[in-house]
C-alpha cells in the first residue's frame, strides 16, 4: 500500500490541493474522508466542489447524511456516514458511487462493507503550527495515477 502526504498551511492551500484533485477525477470516482473534528474534511470537499465548478454552497451533511450538489461539471455527491455507525442501513449507496457523479464520504469506515474495493483514501491529520497534514492512499491502479498525476502537477510537492 502507497502512502502519498503533504501539508498544508492554510485553509486555502488545502482547497487549492482539493481544487487540483477534482481536475484529474471522473464520473464513478469515490474518495473517502477520514480524520479528527475540524481537520479540514468539509474545507477538503469545498475544493472539490470549486474544481467541478459548483457555485452552491458547500456544508458538512451531518444531519442529512447525503447532499447533493449538481450544477457542476460532474455532480458532488457528499456524505457524512459518522451517524451510520454500527447500523446495517444501506441508503443506495450504488446509486451514488456507481452514478453519475463523485462521491465524497466523510467517516467512511462506519460503511467500509458497502464501499467499493478500489477507492482514493484521504485522511487529514492536525501537524504542526496549525498545519494538516494530508494523507493519500490509493486503492487501485486507477487511484494511484490519479495521486501521482496531483502530486505532479501541484506546486511544492
């Protein structure tokens, strides 16, 4: 298993990093969230929303579990499972990340047996200073280009 990492040193510069990942992802594509309270997983998905070009506005769906945005390029769908947890309730997750669209699933390990094998893993972890670092892990040879193409492409890295 690759492990690819970075950190950030703002809320930006981890939109900028997201905004980057959104240009190389394709309709099906599924990444998953992990990471403490207020290490950036919202702020994250916010990039990617700016990178598909979805003008609304993008919040955390803890209460509604899914929310979906699609004004886009390709639509957003994001979930907020962290209320799922120890629950068998399958919501349709095919629909979304078999669909038409990217799905983002924030505490994605409270549904890993309905997540499909191959999946980009994102973990956000606080560093130093204020600083986050962002942990990728691609499961899939289509996954890992992906990181390897954003880790080409992104200043700094």
């Amino acid at each position: 298993m690759d492990v690819f990492n970075l950190t950030t040193y703002s809320e930006d510069e981890t939109k900028e990093i997201a905004e980057k990942l959104a240009s190389f992802l394709n309709r099906g594509d599924v990444l998953t969230l992990e990471g403490d309270l207020g290490a950036g997983k919202t702020t994250f998905t916010k990039g990617i929303a700016k990178g598909l070009n979805i003008r609304e506005n993008i919040s955390s769906p803890t209460f509604t579990i899914i929310k979906e945005y699609i004004d886009g390029k390709l639509p957003l769908y994001h979930m907020d499972v962290y209320r799922l947890e120890g629950s068998d309730e399958d919501i349709g997750f095919e629909e979304y990340f078999y669909g038409k669209g990217i799905t983002v699933v924030e505490w994605a390990q409270f549904i890993k047996d309905y997540l499909p094998n191959e999946v980009l893993s994102i973990t956000m972890h606080y560093g130093e200073n204020q600083s986050r670092v962002i942990e990728f892990v691609p499961y899939g040879p289509y996954y890992r280009t992906i990181v390897e193409n954003l880790f080409t492409n992104v200043k700094g890295l």
